[in-house]
C-alpha cells in the first residue's frame, strides 16, 4: 500500500515547483489581496489572478 500511495502523481519541473512555492506570477504583487471592482479593473492583467474580487464584477 505505501508503494502505491509513493506513486500517485507526478514528478514537478523546477518550474513548476517554483510557482507553487510562491515564485509565480503573484510574486512582485504586493497591493491589497480583496478588491473593489473598480481596483480590479485598474490591475495589469498578469495581477488579476492574484485577487480576490466578487463576482457582480464579471457581468454574465
């Protein structure tokens, strides 16, 4: 059983081990993490992905 639970996944690029780590794109980011949608709007797009916005500010 240990064998098996040893072999689930797979084995991280550094690369990619990075990004989880903290060293992703979020990383230069320092605003605040909860924003308004006028603060969304007002990001780069490479920081969107960094915050937390409600919902309303994506009209369907």
């Amino acid at each position: 059983m240990k064998k098996t639970i040893l072999n689930l996944g797979k084995c991280l690029s550094k690369a990619e081990q990075r990004t989880i780590n903290g060293g992703g794109s979020c990383s230069g980011y320092n605003g605040p993490i909860i924003v308004t949608c006028a603060q969304y709007e007002e990001l780069p797009p490479q920081y969107k992905g960094c915050v937390l916005v409600h919902s309303d500010c994506f009209p369907q």
